[in-house]
C-alpha cells in the first residue's frame, strides 16, 4: 500500500526517487564523524534562520520602536531572552564555524582541483554571515550598535568620488546620524539579501560539495582501471580531510550516507544546537537606547569580536588613512582567499602553490588572532574605556528599570530617560557644570573637571560633605578642608570671609561653647547643627514660619544656629544676619537647588561676589525649567529608587550612597 | 576488482563501500536530527504562542463617578484608561463614553453611548412632545427613553441600547463594567 502511494508521489514530483539518490549516495574515505563540520555550520544556519523568523515577529524597526520592541522581547515576551540570545550566539557560531572551516580546506588542501567551487561558496558564506552580523548590531538600536555603525558606515565617505554618495544610501537619508529609514534598510538588508542570500548559497554550497564527491568517486574509478600512478595530486580520489595523504594511490574505502554518514551528521547537528544553548544560557544584554545626538556618541562602543582585529589595524592609521586598512587590507585579505584555489594550481608538481597558500593564511591568521586579542587586552587596561563602559552598562540598568516602573510612553524610551535625573542628570552636568564643578566622590560614577574653580558637589547635603564646610582640623598641607580644591580651593572665595571665619573665629567660639556647657553637649550640640543642614537639604522648599515659629524647628535648634556663630552672616528663617552672606534658609534643598541654578544672583543667594552662569533667566535660558530640575534632583539623590536602595535610605543611611 | 597492492604503503583494501548501518543508526539519524531541528523551533513557538496567555482588557470595572454626583437626568461621562499597546504605555487614553444616571429609587444605570445601530454618540435632549429627557442619537435620528428602550415604532436601531454592570463600592462609589457591543446586530453581543 505505502509503495503504491510513494509511487503515485513519485511519478509527479520526483521525490522519493531524489530521496533515494541522496541516500545512496557514496561518502569517499568511508563514513566518519571527521565530516560533520558542514553539518554543524548548517545546523546553526538553521538555527540562526528560525529564531529569526520567531524575532520577526516581534521586532519593530524604527527610532523610536527598535529598542523598546527588543526590551518588550527580553521582559515581556516568554522565551523571549532565551530565543534573542540564541540567535546572537549562532550568528557568532556560524561566524566562527565557516571560518574553521575554510581554515581546515586550506591546510588540507581541501580546496583544490574538484572542490574549488565548493571552497568559493564557503567564501561568500562567510562574506554574507559577517554582513549579517554587521546589519544586525544596529537592529537593537542601542548605544554602542548606533555609535558603531555610525563610525562604519562613515567609512564610506574616505571613497574618492562615491564616497558621499555611497554613505547617503547606506543609511538611507542625507546624515550626519543615522535614522529610522537606516532601520529599516539594514533590516531589509539583514532579512532579504544577508539571510535569504546565506541560505540560497548554503544550498549551493552543499549541491556543489556533493558534485564534488561525484567527481572524485567517478575519477577513482576510473584511475583503477587506468592502473597508473596518479603524479602529486592526489586530491582527485578524496574527501577534504585525506588531501595531504598525497602519494598513496591505493583505492580508498568509501562509506554510505544513508543511514551511516548521516548518523554523524545528525549528531553533529545536534552537538551545534547544543553548543548555542549553553552558550545563550547567561542571555544577551539589552544596552542603553541610542541617543543620536553627537554629544552622546558612545565611547565605549566595540564591534563584534570577528571585526576587532579590522578595527585595531585602523589605530595605527590616522584619520582619513584608514580608507588603507578598512578598504584596502581587508579587499587584500580577502581576495587573496578567493584567488587560493587558482595560487594552489602553481607549481603543483612540487605543491608549491599549496605551500604558498598554506603559509599567506597561517601568517593572517596569527595575524587576526593576535590583533583580536590585542584589542581586547588593550580595552581591559584602558581606564577610560572602562569608565565610559561602566557608565554605559549603569546607563542601560536604569533605563530598563524606569521602562519597566513607568511604562514607556508613545515617544519611546528616550523620552522616558530625558526625564530621569539619574540618566540626564550627569549628562547635563556634564554639558554645563562640569567646567567648573568636579562631581567627584572615588566612585566609577564621577565626572572630574579640568582644574576646578568651584566646590565639589558629589555628597551635597550628606554628613561628610557638610562637615568638611566647617572642619577645623588641619590637613598634613597645613591646609583647612574649606581651603581644599574640594570646597573653595580653587575658587575667588578662597581668600573670603568663610574661610577667614573657619580659620580664626570659629575654634574660638567652639572653645567657649565647650567651656560653658562641657565637651560632650557642644559635641551634641554640633551634630546636631549639622543634622540641622541635613535635614534642611532634604526637604522640596523652605519650612513654614509661623510668628516666630518655624516648622520643624525647636528653639533649640535656632540657638544652636546662633551659637556657632553661622548666624552672624547667614539669615536662617527667624534669624537675621548681621553682616549678611548667602542665607542657609533652605540651605540644599531642591527648591534652592534649583533657584541657584536659575540664577545664583537671586535673594538670598551669592548677591556678591558671584562667579556662576545664570542657566535659567531671561527670553532665552541655557536651560529649561526642566532640566534645571532634574539637575536638581540628581545633585539631591532624588530620583525614583530601586528597591535595594529605597531600603538603604530608609534605614537611615544618610552617608554618601555607594 | 582487481587485486592491487600499493607500492608505497602495501594496503590492499578493496575499492569496497562500507557495510550500512542498521536499524539504530536510522532511528540515531532521524532522532537526533529531528531534535537538533526542533530545539530552536520549539523556543520560537513558545514566543510566537505567548499571546494565548494573555487577557484582553475590556470587560473590567472602573470607578466612574460618585453616587452623589448623579441625577435623574443622565450625565455624560468621557472615560480614559491607561493603555498598554505592545511597550508602550500611554496614560488616560481615550476608551469611551457612557451615560449614568440615578433612578427615582435610587438605583444607578448606566448604558453604553455608542448607538447600537452603526455605532455614533448618542446624546440627551428634550423629547419632541414634552415627555422631558430623552436619549436621541443624531446620526439616524433613533430615539430610546431614559431606560433605554426604543421609542419609535421601527427605530433605525436594531436593540435597545446597551446597558453596562454597575457596582457601588464603599457606598458611594460608582463602577461600570465599560464594554464595546457589535452594532447592527439585534441581540447584544460583546466585542473583544
């Protein structure tokens, strides 16, 4: 009955008759799980091609969609982490695979006489598994596959003549950045020509590996007949892996496909397979959305690990120099593998071609190897790039954590992030205060200025940052905390009357207070004054003053202001400065925070005396009410906090975070 | 066949293909490829399928109005609710509108404004012959009376309009079940 029904099949289709075939095929050299290579590369090709299409379905490619659909996948989707880092590894696997591969065929010889076509094909496997790769790092749309294709496609432009225009439909639109049509063309590129082009030649690769089997069986038998010694080359009576067994014209056994050479195929299918899923066990990360303002370009941004070594031959070349390694080494490198099966016909007598071959592609491969670890060596002890890295991973953190407590609204997660103090505080500190203002505090978060002339504001409103205002307790410089670059080192008021006070007056009135109430109460009552100042910088604006009562404060409190002396200059709520300097009314807050940022001229501010921009008066501030804001609310550790670190705060911490 | 022997390596093997393999190479070969194929297929399925799991949203309640913010007359109410579409997250997106109102007895109605026949906003106005408010949807000019029942004799409206679920929590809160029905159908079929 089945035979009746295959048959009818077979009659209109021809399949099971090439089903046949394929299974009666002959293996040279006998049935082995040396072969399974291709299997492997195939398998994760595979792989790499269904996972994609599972993406598909999921992935949305534009500005303002790419990231937040890639994060919907990995938070929202199930499976949806293991399926994305899946496709990431196999791409690396497939990479990495054709390039043994093509390797192998060298050192073997595996690439002459019958299987040049076959050696070819691998070629331009190879070629469209990198442009793959290359189209999809900047699928995700985050910062570091922005900022590389940028620099990539940019590239271009060192081409004489067509290099302007070659980089405009590239990605897709006049510059300087990318776009969402730069999406949608990579994507169009990563789907129809990389991924539809590596499948169609994969299927030719394998057709013409089998035409060279045919080749190489047909002519062993014939060379039986012939009884005669075949001189050198032998590779017509074998598979890739028995080339260099050259001078025994001996018949070779030969295996079966079906079910023996497929056997250890499958298996070897099964090993890739295997491979990707221990590989995807840890997932891919997310990134941080690419902002494509170029005031934001990643520094930190990297290429894959197959382009590395490309990239670390571009640093011996300066400036419009690297059109050298980026075109012209790289078209070398890779013409040279496509002319190796024709450089392997010289001299074959000798092998001499071979021999040249073998040792051009051991000498790039070093070569690649080496520059490839070279690069990553070179990153690893390179503080800046890990500085710019460790912000860039912080970066992504916290814009997964927003996305995930405040949803992302229709304009994307930028939008989201341009709201958060944590993301666009030290950006805009970095903009505008940072020339005068260190924000250093030891941590991997600091931005250090280039000779501050401004107190450092990392810990505002802390205990320690508070007390080293007044600190009385000389450094091994002789030199006061007040007097430090930290505080008014660097700055005009280093010669002022604060510094005066804290030099001269204030050990004085410490002294007496000491006298009339014991060391141990002055020493309350100087905790407590600073608690005072901690407490002040936490609050959203000044307390409320009733008559002459103020919220929250005991009249304890107010002697206390007065005691120290700290009322004589500045104005506290009820009490007035005699000789008046900036007031502490507030002192920290967010709202004083955000009226000295506006205008450190205002009431009550530095009247005199005052050195810093104005960033948010008149018709055309420097800076919007907003970002004044969040600098704000960065400056105070305001933002919406994690879990772990609403805990901390709540428990009392009010020492520096981190 | 003839009988040879290498000059250089004295092997005499036959030109002879190897035995083939059994019964448990195939079903190796078979297995293993089928699990090597599906691996991948299987984690994409899961992905592809995840959308069975979830609910929709219609069909839930929310808080409206307060029962003392109520009249006989019926009061038009615009609702928003946030909304998830995919990532994104957009807050009091427009959902619809409803009309609420308090009966003589005290009890809260509510119906759907959307005119069951081809779906346009109904409205309040005063009744053509002094009967006081009645609901009048503009478009094909079908009347219902407060209780929502049609007024004509053949009204352009297939059903009478659709009444929501109503809750009162906490003793003066109101809630509504906010449903989307099919237009033109003469029996009240929800859509999704």
């Amino acid at each position: 009955m089945t035979t009746t029904i295959l048959h009818w099949i077979d009659q209109r289709t021809g399949l099971v008759t090439a089903c046949k075939q394929c299974c009666d095929r002959k293996v040279p050299g006998g049935s082995c799980p040396c072969h399974i290579l291709p299997s492997m590369i195939i398998s994760t090709l595979a792989t790499l091609c269904i996972t994609g299409f599972f993406l598909w379905c999921f992935y949305s490619p534009s500005s303002r969609s790419a990231w937040e659909s890639v994060f919907y996948i990995e938070k929202m989707v199930p499976a949806g982490g293991l399926l994305r880092a899946m496709h990431h590894m196999s791409a690396q696997l497939l990479v990495f695979l054709i390039g043994v591969y093509i390797l192998l065929a060298v050192f073997r010889g595996g690439y002459r006489v019958a299987r040049k076509f076959v050696f070819w094909a691998a070629l331009v496997m190879g070629l469209l598994a990198l442009g793959g790769c290359l189209t999809g790092d900047l699928l995700p749309w985050t910062a570091n596959g922005y900022s590389a294709t940028l620099v990539r496609t940019k590239f271009l432009l060192l081409i004489p003549f067509a290099g302007e225009s070659l980089f405009k439909i590239a990605i897709g639109g006049p510059g300087p950045g990318l776009t969402s049509l730069t999406l949608t063309r990579f994507f169009a590129l990563h789907i129809g020509i990389f991924g539809a082009g590596i499948i169609g030649v994969a299927c030719l690769w394998r057709w013409l590996d089998g035409k060279a089997d045919d080749l190489a069986l047909s002519t062993k038998n014939a060379n039986d007949k012939k009884d005669d010694q075949v001189a050198g080359d032998n590779s017509l009576s074998n598979s890739s892996s028995d080339a260099d067994k050259s001078s025994c014209s001996a018949p070779q056994p030969t295996g079966w496909f079906w079910p023996n050479q497929a056997m250890f195929n499958m298996l070897g299918a099964l090993l890739a397979v295997l491979i990707i899923l221990i590989l995807s066990k840890g997932g891919v990360e997310i990134g941080s959305p690419a902002d494509t303002d170029p005031a934001m370009f990643y520094g930190a941004a990297r290429p894959e690990w197959s382009f590395r070594a490309i990239y670390e031959v571009c640093h011996f070349f300066p400036g419009s120099w690297q059109f050298i390694p980026v075109f012209c080494i790289s078209g070398m490198v890779v013409g040279y593998f496509f002319l190796i099966p024709l450089i392997g016909m010289f001299r074959q007598g000798k092998s001499l071609g071979h021999k040249i071959n073998m040792a051009v592609v051991a000498i790039i491969t070093l070569g690649i190897v080496g520059l490839t670890w070279l690069s990553f060596y070179k990153d690893a002890n390179d503080p800046e790039y890990l500085a710019d890295a460790y912000k860039g991973e912080k970066r992504a953190e916290r814009f997964v954590e927003i996305c995930e407590k405040q949803g992302i609204p229709p304009a994307g997660a930028l939008a989201l992030g341009a709201n958060d103090p944590l993301i666009r505080g030290p950006e805009l500190w970095e903009q505008h205060c940072a020339s005068c203002h260190n924000y250093e505090g030891g941590t991997m978060d600091d931005i250090v200025a280039n000779g501050p002339t401004a107190p450092n504001l990392y810990g505002m409103g802390t205990r320690e940052w508070l007390v080293g205002w007044i600190d009385t307790e000389k450094n091994e410089d002789g030199l006061l905390k007040i007097e430090t670059p930290d505080y008014f080192g660097g700055s005009p008021f280093l010669g002022g009357t604060m510094v005066d006070y804290v030099k001269t007056s204030l050990p004085d009135n410490i002294e007496t207070l000491e006298e009339d109430y014991g060391e141990e109460e002055t020493k309350v009552m100087y905790d407590r004054l600073i608690e005072i100042l901690i407490e002040e910088s936490k609050l959203t604006k000044p307390r409320q003053v009733d008559d002459e009562t103020v919220e929250g404060l005991s009249e304890d409190d107010m002697y206390i202001m007065e005691d120290f002396g700290c009322a004589q200059c500045h104005s506290f709520y009820t009490l007035e400065a005699v000789d008046p300097g900036p007031e502490l009314t507030g002192y920290g807050s967010r709202d004083w925070l955000i009226r000295i940022i506006s205008d450190p001229e205002q009431k009550g501010l530095y009247a005199k005396d005052n050195h810093m921009t104005a960033f948010h008066t008149g018709d055309e501030p420097i800076l919007s009410q907003r970002e004044v804001e969040i600098l704000a609310d960065w400056l105070n550790r305001s933002w919406m906090k994690t879990e772990s670190e609403q805990s901390e705060s709540d428990a009392g911490t009010s020492e520096t975070a981190k | 066949m003839n009988d040879k022997t290498c000059s250089c390596c004295s092997s005499t093997k036959q030109n002879e293909p190897e035995p083939r393999r059994g019964f448990l190479a195939k079903l190796i070969a078979i297995g293993v490829g089928a699990a090597a194929f599906l691996t991948p297929v299987a984690v994409g399925l899961r992905a592809f399928f995840s959308p069975m799991q979830q609910k929709s949203g219609a069909g839930e309640f929310m808080k409206v109005t307060t029962v003392d913010a109520l009249t006989a007359t019926p009061t038009r109410i615009s609702l928003t609710k946030d909304q998830v579409d995919a990532w994104n997250f957009v807050k009091a997106a427009p959902l619809g509108t409803i009309f609420v109102q308090k009966k003589a007895d005290g009890q809260i109605v509510a119906f759907q404004a959307c005119c069951p026949h081809a779906g346009c906003t109904i409205g309040v106005t005063e009744g053509k012959n002094g009967e006081g408010p009645l609901f009048l949807c503009p478009c094909h000019k079908a009347w219902f009376d407060l209780s929502g029942v049609r007024t004509q004799k053949s009204s352009p409206s297939p059903r009478d309009m659709d009444m929501l679920e109503v809750e009162i929590r906490n003793d003066t809160e109101v809630w509504v079940k906010y449903q989307n029905f099919q237009t033109g159908t003469s029996s009240q079929i929800a859509s999704a």
